[in-house]
C-alpha cells in the first residue's frame, strides 16, 4: 500500500543554517504530496504541496519539488530561523477518490540562536 | 471561517468511563479524518467520511472506539470504556475534494485525552 518515510529526528542546527528533510513515498499512480508543520501545542498546518511531477511547493522560505523519479518530496530552506523550530510531517493523497492522506513519522527541529 | 473546531481540548477521565469527543468541520468541506497522535506511535488514522458517510474505519483500534457523523457540520469520536492506553491527542481534520478527490486536510487544535 501507498507509504511515506522520513527522516529520523531530531534535526538541531544553527540559526541561518541551510535545512533539509528528506522524504520518499511509495504509491500507484500520481499521489498528491504536502508538507504540514506542527508547531508546540497546535495542530498540523498544510506548509506547502505539489499534485504533480516536477511542481515545486513554497512557503515561507520552504520548498520541496515533486520528483517522480526519485520518488522523494525533500523539504528544504536557505536560511532557518529559531522560529522555524517544529515538528515536520511528510504527506500524501492516493490518486483515487477514496485514498486517504497518509502520513510520515514526523522529524522534529529545533534551531539554536 | 473559524477552521475546524474541536471540543474539549483537554479531557481527564478515569479508566472504565466513556468519552465523547467533538468535531465542527469547516463548513463545505467534504471529507472529515479523526487522527490519534502519540509519541509511541506517531500520527495515526482511525477514521474518514465522505459526505458523512464513514469510507475507511480500518484505522479504529478496537470496538471500544466509535465515530459518527449524524450531518455535514458535526462529528463525534467515542470510547467506551475508555481505558489509560487511549491517552493521546485527538485531531478532527476536514478537506474538501476536487474532481471527487480530497484535497488537503484542515486540522483542528486537537483534543488531549488523558485516563487515569
């Protein structure tokens, strides 16, 4: 079945620091791909997505292309800030009408000033 | 619009007793996703509806779990009896679907259980 693996957590870096989360999934057809952040306390939030190969999401400084080949969704940032500090999830969409949103195992990341 | 609203957002009970959590989904929106997340074992689905209709239970750990969706803007999540092992955080979620397909998820600020 469709299946989305993440990088292991914790992720501790520097304030400005370049970031990446990787992410691969596993799925039939052309699944749609998210990015969420949990920040402490909340719930998830939809940080960014891409329902095709080769579109590339981005948000607030972060961006993750769809690479059909590789099937990966990395999650990337130029420069992190403390505020940045979260919980990730890696997620997709089956291409069909009843497929639920599957979800990685999350990569927690704290930014240090 | 207010997003997805969830209620309460803590719950302490003791173990043997029933809990009933609840969900507003944003209104137009489709598709409703409860979610169960712990430190053990992640984000979790236990259930989804399609115009109130429950799609996918297979998620719903056992038969002391239930869920309706009696219309489009209210869900409930039950556990009788509820037991310490069920302590987590409960997320409603809702989507609304293009072309027949759900789109992204909505979450609510979730519901913290706790049984004692």
């Amino acid at each position: 079945g469709d299946s989305v693996t993440q990088m292991e957590g914790p992720v501790t870096l520097s304030e400005e620091a370049f970031l990446t989360i990787n992410c691969t999934y596993t799925a039939t057809g052309y699944p749609s791909l998210f990015w969420y952040v949990q920040y402490p306390g909340e719930g998830l939030q939809l940080l960014l997505k891409a329902t095709k190969a080769d579109d590339k999401g981005s948000n607030k400084g972060f961006e993750a292309t769809y690479r059909k080949e590789t099937t990966s969704f990395h999650l990337e940032k130029g420069s992190v800030q403390v505020s940045d500090s979260a919980v990730y999830f890696c997620a997709l969409k089956g291409s069909s009408s009843a497929s639920k949103i599957i979800f990685g195992s999350g990569t927690r990341l704290s930014i240090r000033p | 619009d207010a997003g997805v609203i969830q209620s309460p957002r803590h719950e302490v009970t003791e173990m043997g007793q029933e809990v009933t959590l609840r969900c507003k989904p944003i209104s137009g929106h489709d598709y409703l996703f409860w979610y169960r997340q712990t430190m053990m074992r992640g984000l979790e689905l236990l259930i989804y509806f399609n115009n109130n209709v429950p799609i996918d239970d297979s998620g719903m750990p056992e038969d002391r779990f239930s869920a309706k969706m009696p219309n489009a803007s209210f869900s409930t999540l039950k556990i009788q009896p509820s037991e310490p092992r069920d302590s987590a955080v409960y997320f409603c979620a809702s989507s609304l679907s293009q072309g027949g397909r759900a789109t992204e998820a909505f979450f609510g600020q979730g519901t913290r259980l706790t049984v004692v």
